[in-house]
C-alpha cells in the first residue's frame, strides 16, 4: 500500500513541477505608456488620452456577509484609480437586490464627490479610506503641500460620519419601511372601510427614500420581492463625466481647497438582473454575464476588470501597469492579465496558509513563461472580445507527443481586417456568426458593440512590426452621453430571459455548471490559442480579505476542490483540450482537475505510520543502509528543489512549510470529500451547493484575529481528527509494547515514530485551531486526553501481546 501511495505522490508531484521549468519576472514602464498615449502629437494636438476604455465590474449579493462598508470602500478606490476619468466605468452587480446596499452605495458616490478630489490632491496611496486611515505610519511623509494636515483632519470627520451614516441605513430603512407600510395601512382602511386583520393582511414593503417600494427585495419576502424572484434595476448614480478636466475653483468648497484639481468622478452604475422563479440564474457567472451585456450597451469598454466586493485597489497606478501589456506589441493575442491576490488581517503566523504564497509568487509565475496564469476569480483584466468567445488573430498549434512541433495559424477572420473610424460604427459582415441570436441574443444593439469593442482594444499601430492595430489618435472622440432608449436596452439585456437558447454560459462570457466558473472561463479561453500575462507590481496592486477562521477556509478550500473535482468529469478536462493549449499548460489544467484525487492516497498514507506501530511491522522489514540511503537521497533532492523555488519565487522558508502543512489538512478533510462529491454529482446527479463566505469582522473589536480563535464544529473536522488520535494512541502502543517486550525492536519503534511524530507536526495547525484561544483550554482536557492514549495502550498489550512473550495471558506488574 505505501508503494502504490509513493507512486501516485510521484505523479502528482511531476504534474506540480513541470509547469514551473519556465518562471519569467515582467515590468512594465509607465512612462513609455504615458508617451505614445497621453502626449501632444500631430494626431492629438490636445494631449487627450488615446487609451482604451476600461469598465470595472464590483459582485455582491448579501449586505448581511458582506459587509455594505466594505463594498463602499471598495467603490471609493475604484473611482479614485489613476486612469483617464472619461475613459473609466464603474458597475456594482447587488444579486441579492438589496435595498440596502442600493442607499449605500448612494451615501458612497456622495463621499466620493470630497474623497476622490483629495486623493488626486495629496497622491494618496491606498485610496480606501479605511485602509488609508489605518495605516500605522506617519501620514505626513513625503507631502509638502501646506494644506495637507487641515485637509487630511477634514477629510477624516468625513469619513467617520460616512461610516456611522452606513451603520445606521439598517435601521433608517426598517423605521422609514414600518411608517410607511403603517400609513398605507390606515390609507387602505379609509379607502375600502375594512379593517386590516389576519384575514385580509397588507403586504410588508420596503421603501425607497422617495417614498416608492424598491423594485427588489423586500425585508419581509414577498412575491416579485424576493431574492429569487425581482425585477431587473439598473441606476446611473454617477453620469458620464466630460470629457476634458473640470477643476475646482477657489472659495468653491467651504473646508478644503480643489483649485487645480480634477473633481471628475466616473460614470458609476447599480446593476441588480431579474430573477424569477423557474430559472436557473448560474449564481455569480449569471451575474458577471449580466454585467458584461449592460456594460457593452452603456459604455462598451474593450477591456473589463473584475474584482469581488472586499478587494480594492492598492496601487492606484496598477491598471495602467496591466494596460501597458495589452497595448504591447502582440497585445492583441492576451486574453486578460492576472494579479496576484494580497490579503490583509491574517493572523502573524498565517496558520493556515491564507496568503496562498507558494501559488501565487510561485506557480503562477512559472505559468507566465508558458500560455499565462490561470483566472483565479478576482482581480483580473480581461479583453471583452475574448470573453465573447472569439479566437485569438493569430495562435499556434502544439502537435506531436509533447507538442514539440509548432505551427502559426490563423484563426479568426477579425483577425484580418482592417477598419477605419468611418467603419467602426457598422456591424461585422465579414464574420457570419457575429449577429446571430443564437450566440449573442436578439439585442442588436449589444450586436453592433462587439464590433467596436474589438477595434479599440487593438494595440496602437505605430510601427510596421505591430499587427492588427489601430491608428494613433482613433479614440480621442468623446463618449456620447446616455440618452434613455440606450439605458432601456441595458434593461433588457440583463432579464432573466435573454440568455435562452443563447451560447451565453456555455461558449460566450463566464462559463457556467462549475463552482469554480473563473478556471474553467480562463481554461477555455487558453484552449482557443489566446495568452495571458501575471501582471506583479512592486506595490501590491490589489488587496482583500480571507477567512482566517479554520472552518471558513476548510469550506472556502471544499468548494475549489469540488470544482476541480468537476473539471474532471467534464469536458473541460484537459485530457481533451484542443492543439493550441501548450504541452505544459496542459499538464497544469490536468493538475487542477487531478490534486484533489490525492486526498485518497494521502489518508491511507497518514494511517501507516499508525497501522505499522500497532501492529508491530515496519514499512521494510529493517531500517538497513540501503533503506536510510534512499531515504536520504529522496529528502536532500526534495529540500534542494524547494530552496531553488524558494530562490527564483521570493518565497521564504516559513511559507513553504506552511502551505505543506495545510496541504495535509486540507488534502485530509476538504479534498477527501470534495471527491465524494464529485463522485455523488457524477453518479447520482446530486448537484452540489455552497453558502457564501461571511466578509464580517470578528465581533471583538479588541483583537482583529478574534475569529481565528472561534470553533465552528464541521464535519470537515472529522478524518484529520482520527488522523492525529490514531497517531499520538499508535505512539503510545509502540512505546508500551517495546517496553514490556522481552526483545524491544527500537528499530521499528523509532521508524514508525518518527513518521508518526511527521504526522502530527503537520497536523499542528490544524489541533491548534481546534484549541481555540490560548489559555481557554482547560488543563483537565490534556489530562484525560494523556490518561485515555495510556490506557488504550495497556488494553491494547493486554489484548495483543508483545512478540516473544511465553504466556499468551501476559499480564503487566506495576
């Protein structure tokens, strides 16, 4: 058994290494972007900005798990990014069409009117006011401008009202809601004359500020108020700006000075899509898809940045970073650029390996130097005419055993062509497929935009060396402001019935029937021969949150499990990617979809160490030269490989071993039913579901990593905890029985110890969490916990006596 599980380690370990034989470090040089796009030149006189336009998507769906503050600051750092203004759109998807979230993010575009004038003031860094305010640091470093202390006081008051005006909205819509729903009631009673009772209820609505029932959900559900079932809501809180600068002007601001600065705020849009009851809405690639399709009517930027509620911008400067790659030469072929995923209030230790390191710095990189890093959900610029499932202008074929033969093709027939400003208004003849209903929806309008979204997404043509390019100076026109017939038509593209026998979900957009949509999205982009790029600024670009608590990220590591676990099953196994996928990007899809399958192979080898002390047989017979040679010679290559990860990575010692640690809890729990899962969807059809994953801070205030210490009992808990009780009882048996035996074999004892004892080392994480805060376990616990391994022990002599005992009644004299 220990060699089958040796064998299959070895597989999986060649599948983890041989996509890490080409890591590559990339930099990108602002000032070149600033120049060939931002200059004065013979076709831009004015110095406007020729950049593409860019719409940046924000998903939410329950105000009571994430948090509306949060998402509010989220917002704030988004519409305060270093990117032309006019050339920036802002959309938040509420699939859990809160009202709530609506008045907060309404109270946020108020703020953001002071907020993101001071930042472009004082070159604020981070621009989330909350993470900004939190720094521990002195905050005058480097700023000379006088005004920045009374600025920086004003704008803290600001902000502290801001934040008790979101605290309040919960209970501001509950008492505005009961007066309101009340003077209906007294309304109705004097109208029809009949008295309001159990028999003949009003409906509990909720109300808008207007004094109008919101359109989604209600706090007390009702039908067509329901999270399930809403109508459509689309809001433009922030119009599109103008097109030049609009600076403040002295004495225009009671308290702080714009004079000079640009008070732009990008065009900002609340987008909920309909629900109704009988359709399957796809959870968050529904809700992403929905958002691609309104966005391409009310703005139509050619690339699109998604980012979950709780992760902001770090870096205001990083969007141009990832732009620099798109409007490379050969640009045109990338798909989207990927950042690494940094994350703030994990604990010191970072116990249970949040910070995901070793993936992030490690095979992520390695993925750069082959077709591009994986889409990891979040943080990601993508080219929205890849996402419409298009091919790539040009891409290679990958042919013979390990796709050693290389061959350039064309692949798609906008490849080729060649549009002018005149043209790019007029939908593609050229290609057939273009306007057909049954890939796009009936929606024309959403039809002609695709068209222009692949033209201004093309790298500047400025030397004969760019192919597929666009002209110098070809989106300098200003952007029409929205009239209602387009926002009526934004309307319609995200009803929950347009995608019927569409290819949305299946070929176009987000892919749906996977937990873990964004590889599997980024999976068949791959396949279709684009590449994409792992942007790493010097300055984080992004940051967010993760679950520190030990049940959160065991659920958190469940559900990328089964979604790997149905990548398998599916056809989007890399097992049957098309020719274009690279030999070694293939072997890194085939990883996602095989690691979980390791969990059956590492509990089996966790129990041996157990099995081979209580039974007395070592793995060998004895631990002779030859066994400790391989031995050593197997560990030295290992630790050598690792330092020379860790060298070319940046990764340090400590978060190599952390990542291992959890990968045995996690591969013993999470994994483990993650393919019993899998294997129960696969056979009987029993579809698998996930709650979302609370964003709430701990309710102790004192200690920001109070909820590492909290214990939520899961079942998850239960193979790691017959892992480490089989382990430390098997210690003590072996102990007893080489004791009390008339031959002791220590040779055996220290075998089965020391791997017993590795066991347990990488287990601690896991046995720590369980014990919740230090010093609130009381002593009695490891004291009956000590007095039931020993006593297990002597049953388990008395029962099984020691080899080489001459009586089989042996009894033991203390």
């Amino acid at each position: 058994m220990s060699i089958v599980c040796e064998i299959w380690f070895a597989f999986s370990w060649l599948l983890d290494q041989l996509p890490k034989l080409n890591p590559v470090n990339r930099e990108a040089d602002l000032s070149a972007l600033r120049e060939k796009f931002e200059t004065s030149s013979p076709e831009n006189p004015y110095g406007r900005s020729d950049l593409p336009g860019l719409d940046v998507f924000i998903s939410t769906a329950d105000p009571e798990k994430e948090p509306p503050l949060v998402t509010a600051n989220t917002l704030l750092s988004i519409l305060a990014a270093e990117y032309p203004v006019e050339k920036l759109s802002v959309y938040i998807s509420d699939d859990g069409a809160a009202l709530l979230t609506f008045e907060a993010m309404a109270e946020a575009v108020a703020f953001a009117e002071v907020w993101v004038p001071f930042c472009r003031k004082h070159s604020i860094e981070p621009r989330n006011p909350e993470a900004y305010f939190s720094i521990r640091k002195d905050a005058t470093k480097n700023k000379k401008n006088p005004d920045f202390v009374k600025d920086r006081r004003w704008i803290k008051r600001e902000y502290d009202e801001f934040k008790v005006r979101i605290n309040g909205l919960p209970d501001l819509i509950r008492r505005r809601s009961n007066t309101l729903n009340k003077k209906a009631s007294h309304e109705r009673e004097d109208s029809v004359g009949v008295s309001i009772d159990n028999s003949n209820p009003l409906t509990k609505a909720t109300w808008m500020a207007d004094c109008t029932h919101w359109p989604g959900t209600w706090l007390t559900p009702a039908p067509d108020h329901s999270k399930s079932d809403h109508a459509s809501i689309l809001q433009v809180m922030i119009k599109t700006p103008h097109p030049d600068p609009v600076y403040g002007v002295p004495d225009e601001h009671p308290y702080i000075n714009f004079t000079d600065v640009d008070i732009r705020l990008p065009m900002f849009v609340y987008v909920s899509r309909e629900k109704r009851k009988g359709y399957d809405h796809n959870k968050k690639a529904g809700a992403m898809n929905a958002l691609v399709r309104a966005s391409a009517i009310l703005s139509n930027g050619p690339f699109i940045l998604n980012f979950d509620c709780d992760h902001y911008i770090y870096n205001s400067f990083a969007i141009r970073e990832g732009m620099c790659y798109m409007m490379d030469r050969g640009g045109d072929r990338i798909c989207y650029i990927q950042f690494p995923q940094r994350f703030e209030g994990i604990d010191p230790s970072d116990r249970y390996a949040n910070h995901n390191t070793v993936f992030f710095d490690g095979n992520m990189r390695a993925l750069d130097g082959l077709q591009g890093p994986m889409y990891v959900g979040t943080g990601c610029l993508f080219r929205r005419f890849a996402l419409y499932g298009f091919n790539p202008p040009r891409a290679n074929e990958y042919t013979g055993l390990y796709g050693q033969h290389k061959r350039t093709i064309s692949t798609s027939s906008t490849g080729s062509l060649r549009f002018t400003m005149e043209d790019v208004e007029q939908p593609l003849a050229e290609t057939p497929d273009i306007d057909a209903p049954k890939k796009f929806g009936n929606s024309r309008m959403f039809v002609e935009s695709i068209r222009v979204a692949e033209f201004q997404g093309r790298p500047l043509a400025d030397h004969p060396s760019v192919k597929n390019g666009r002209p110098p100076g070809a989106l300098l026109r200003p952007r029409s402001p929205l009239d209602a017939p387009t926002v009526a038509e934004a309307v319609t593209v995200i009803s929950c019935w347009y995608e019927d026998n569409t290819e949305w979900g299946d070929r176009v957009g987000w892919i749906y029937g996977s937990v873990t949509e964004d590889v599997v999205t980024g999976y068949r982009m791959h396949n279709r021969g684009w590449h994409s790029v792992y942007c790493v600024p010097k300055r984080d670009a992004f940051r967010g949150t993760a679950p520190i608590n030990l049940t959160d990220r065991l659920h958190q590591v469940l559900r990328w499990a089964t979604g790997s676990v149905e990548i398998f099953f599916s056809r989007n196994n890399a097992f049957l990617a098309s020719s274009r996928l690279k030999f070694l990007q293939r072997i890194a899809y085939l990883n996602v979809g095989i690691y979980p399958f390791t969990s059956i192979f590492l509990v089996v080898y966790c129990t041996l160490p157990a099995l081979s002390l209580f039974s007395g047989h070592f793995i060998v017979q004895t631990l002779d030269v030859m066994f400790l040679v391989y031995l050593l010679l197997i560990t030295v290559t290992l630790m050598l490989l690792s330092l020379l990860e860790v060298k070319w990575s940046g990764i340090s010692l400590e978060e190599l071993w952390r990542n291992e640690q959890f990968w045995v809890i996690g591969g013993t729990s999470s994994h483990l039913v993650a393919v019993l899962q899998g294997l129960l969807k696969v056979i009987a059809g029993i579809e698998i579901s996930f709650t979302l994953t609370s964003k709430s801070a701990a309710e102790d205030e004192e200690d920001i990593y109070a909820d590492l210490y909290v214990i939520k009992y899961t079942s998850l808990f239960i193979p790691p905890l017959i892992i480490i009780t089989l382990n430390i009882t098997s210690i003590f048996v072996g102990c007893s029985r080489t004791i009390y035996s008339e031959i002791p074999q220590w040779s055996k004892l220290l075998g089965g110890g020391f791997f017993s004892f590795w066991v347990l080392v990488h287990m601690y994480p896991f046995a720590k969490g369980l014990m919740g805060r230090r010093g609130r376990t009381p002593t009695i616990i490891y004291v009956w916990c000590g007095l039931l391994a020993i006593t297990i022990s002597l049953l388990w002599i008395t029962i099984s006596p020691p080899e080489g005992s001459t009586d089989g009644n042996a009894s033991i004299t203390v």
